[in-house]
C-alpha cells in the first residue's frame, strides 16, 4: 500500500511538471510580473455590444465593459467582434481585431517598468460597420515619469484593424522602437530559457522516475 501511494504521488508531481500553462504562470527568479490593461474607452458613445472571443487555451465568449481592462488568462488569444443585439452573437463579418493583446510577459527586477495601460477606441465606417484602433498607450514605471503615447485613427487603413501595433510603432520614434526591439528580444531569451529549464526538468524527473520503477518492481 505504501509503495502504491508512492507511486501515486510520483504520478500527480509528473503532470504539473510537464503541464505546459502551469510552467508558463511560474516566473524565474531575477524577474518580476508587469501589469498589462486592455480597454475600449468610449464603447458608450455607441449602440452596439462588444463581443470577446477567447480560444485555444481557455475557451470563452463575454461581453466587453466600457473603460473596463478584459480579463482573461494570459496565454489565450482574444478576438473582438460587434454586433447590434448587444449579446454573444458572432458574425466574422463583423471582426474588429485579431489577437489583442492583454499581457506583458515579465521583465528583469532592474527594469523600471511596472505597467502598461492600451486604451481603444471606436470608430463607425462608411459602409455602417465599426472599427477600433488604438488610441493611448500610457507606461508606468518606477522613480520615472509616465510615458504617454497618443495615435491617430486611420479609418481608410484596414490594416491598422488587423495589425494595429505594427501601425502605432510607425507612429513612434526611431529611439523608442529600437528600446520596443530591444525589450521583445530580452522576453524572447526568457521564454527560451524557461523553455530549456523545463525541458531539462522533465527529463531528469522522468530518469528519476523511470528508476524508482524499475526498483518498486524489482
């Protein structure tokens, strides 16, 4: 009976360890979280609902808030689609963004950044569909003024719809997106390292394991 518990318990440690989200959520000594905030700020200037779709990790559908932050785990891809009825009706139509994103990955505990506000905004086409782009981006960080960025809509531009960040960077300047390349390599080599961490982590547990086998049937 002991030797079976044993057994048992060995089991349940193997499949957290090898559980893809739940190494995700652990972040590596030497790096602190930064807080990330997505909201459409003027949703009430209009007669429509806001729909967001999330899929592949964490399967939902609800209602967007105005001037609220979405809430959604942080590994899930989030569409946004509207719609007149004001429920969970979706039309692929009527998609406004692809992909938003809602997390910030972690930053060394030196980075003086602490979080990231992206405000969206509405806007009504001339074929009577709605669009969204990205309006304000306000940064936070420590013993440092906030860094406010401002971007303008471009209602003719389908493109700033699907791919609206690669629009705002255009926006920002020549120093500022070199910092954004700079930042996106550093998480880059993050999740690389978490990546082989756990990885290598699994090997060893599952030679250890495989051993305790091999001796519990001896």
């Amino acid at each position: 009976m002991k030797k079976i518990t044993i057994f048992l318990t060995i089991l349940i440690v193997l499949f957290f360890i090898s559980n893809k989200s739940i190494n995700a959520d652990i972040i590596m000594d030497g790096y602190k979280p930064v807080t990330f905030c997505t909201k459409i700020t003027n949703l009430n200037d209009f007669n429509i609902g806001i729909v967001a779709n999330s899929y592949e990790i964490m399967k939902s559908k609800s209602l967007i808030s105005n001037d609220l932050c979405l809430s959604f785990y942080k590994f899930s891809n989030i569409d946004l689609y509207w719609n007149k009825n004001k429920d969970l009706s979706i039309n692929q139509n009527n998609i406004l963004i692809q992909n938003i994103k809602h997390y910030h990955s972690p930053v060394k505990n030196d980075d003086p950044l602490n979080g990231i506000t992206e405000e969206y905004k509405i806007y009504k086409k001339e074929n009577g569909g709605y669009g969204l782009y990205l309006s304000r981006r306000i940064s936070s960080y420590n013993n440092r003024k906030d860094k406010i960025e401002n971007f303008q809509c471009k209602k003719n531009t389908e493109q700033n719809i699907k791919h609206k960040r690669k629009d705002a960077e255009k926006i920002i300047s020549k120093e500022n997106t070199n910092k954004i390349s700079n930042q996106t390599r550093k998480n880059d080599n993050i999740h690389e390292d978490v990546s082989f961490r756990s990885k290598h982590e699994r090997k060893t547990i599952w030679n250890i394991f495989m051993n305790f086998l091999n001796n519990l049937f001896k």
